[in-house]
C-alpha cells in the first residue's frame, strides 16, 4: 500500500494569508502545506481522505485515473470544502463517499443540488454511504475499519488499514476505541503545534504521547500551522521514529 500526503497543513493552510512570518515566506517547497488530504493506493485501488478545498491543486498532478472511495472524517470546511471539483471523476461512474451519521446528513445540507431528484447536467455524482464505527467496510481490495476520536466536542472519524492508522483533528479518544489500533505499525496523526495549547487539537508533545501508547513503530504528524518551523529545523526536534511530512510525500505500507 501507498500513501500520499496531499495536504499536510491545518485549516489555514501555509503560508497564511497575510502572515509575514519566516515560515510563511520560506522558499522552500516542503514549508508550503496546503489543507489535509491524503490518498491511499494499492494495485488495484485508489481511496481519497477527505476532500478540502485544495483538492483540486492536490490532485491534477497525479494520473487521471478513478477513485474507488472517497473518505470523510468530519464536515468541516477544510475537509470537504473541495468536493464539488471531484466532479471530473465521474466519468468513471459515480463516486462513492463514506461518512458517519453527522458529517453524511451536513453534506447534503452544504451540497443540496447533489441530493435532489432531478439533478442538473454536470453536477457530481455522489452516492453517499453512511457508515458506524467500528463496523468494518471493504473498498476495492482495501478494508477500512472506522475509529472514532473527539475534536473537542465533536465525534469525527479515524480509519484504519491494516497495519496503517490515519487520523486527523483529533483532541481525545476513549480508551473502547484502542483496542481497534492494537497492531498499529504506522501512524499518521495530527499534531497543530510545538506549544500553546488549543482547545481541539493535539500539540506535538500529546501525539508523541498518544502514539508511544498504541506502540506504533513509525509516526507522521499531519495538520500543521506554520508555527511548526521551517521543515528541517522542526523534524530535527523530534525523536527517533516520528517525522513531519511534505505535501507530495510518499510512503509505503507493508500489510
């Protein structure tokens, strides 16, 4: 398995608008973080993690090829902000998109004109699945076990792949959901910043903490603010075994 870090910059992207700062002035490339989104490839399946409004810009330089599933860990703006410029994709059919109860029942609130009976030439097809945590999917020749974790008050999705976990905007989570990470050998998780805590993020010191405790062997840390530091300098700060990903980087998974 593949993973491609499309986008791993917080709701604001980096550089930020108007901020004048080092990091947001840095020329080089691996400090540029547009808003999180990641795609998991096998040999025979593509799957999208969330769909901010970047996606576009993330997506036109990979091949133009049908995406089997498209994952969404919670409604905010930054996550699905980009849905509409999937339409391209259809092409190939309808797309398949798979959420829990509250991120399923926003989408059709913020995307009307997708979910009514007659739709218009041109609009994208969504064929919306609403899943449970906990309760095992399989896309393509992937299965997906949905976790839930809290971004402060809200319950937002995790998903696991085989010996992968990727989660984003997560504050806490229940000790019920840890047994479905046992076995966990890569991690990707967010980590906002070095310090100053905030009410619905980890920092970097919490997800250090929260990976030692499901054992995971290598960790990369998602949903950065340009208070992260230019890229070398922050991952030089961080122990053996963690790192922060550039948008564009790829991994690979052994399951």
């Amino acid at each position: 398995m593949k993973l491609t870090f499309l986008g791993t910059g917080t709701s604001a992207g980096v550089p930020v608008m108007g901020c004048q700062c080092e990091v947001c002035r840095s020329k080089d490339p691996r400090d540029k973080r547009y808003r999180q989104a990641a795609l998991l490839e096998t040999e025979k399946t593509r799957i999208l993690i969330d769909c901010g409004p970047d996606i576009r810009m993330q997506l036109m330089p990979l091949p133009f090829t049908p995406l089997d599933g498209v994952l969404l860990t919670h409604i905010h703006y930054d996550h699905v902000g980009g849905m509409d410029d999937l339409r391209g994709f259809c092409v190939f059919g309808d797309l398949h998109v798979y959420a829990n109860e509250l991120t399923a029942e926003a989408l059709k609130v913020t995307m009307p004109y997708c979910f009514t009976e007659h739709l218009y030439p041109g609009v994208p097809k969504l064929d919306l699945h609403t899943i449970r945590k906990h309760e095992p999917l399989q896309i393509g020749d992937v299965e997906v076990m949905p976790i839930e974790v809290m971004h402060d008050k809200l319950p937002i999705f995790g998903y696991r792949f085989g010996k992968l976990a990727y989660i984003t905007d997560m504050k806490t989570i229940a000790d019920e959901e840890l047994p479905y990470l046992e076995g966990v050998e890569t991690l990707v998780v967010n980590a906002l910043r070095f310090d100053r805590p905030h009410h619905s993020h980890q920092l970097v010191e919490d997800a250090i903490a929260f990976s030692r405790r499901i054992g995971a062997r290598r960790t990369y840390f998602i949903h950065l603010t340009h208070d992260i530091g230019h890229h070398d300098d922050a991952n030089r700060r961080l122990p053996e075994g963690f790192e922060f990903p550039y948008d564009g980087m790829e991994i690979t998974i052994d399951n």
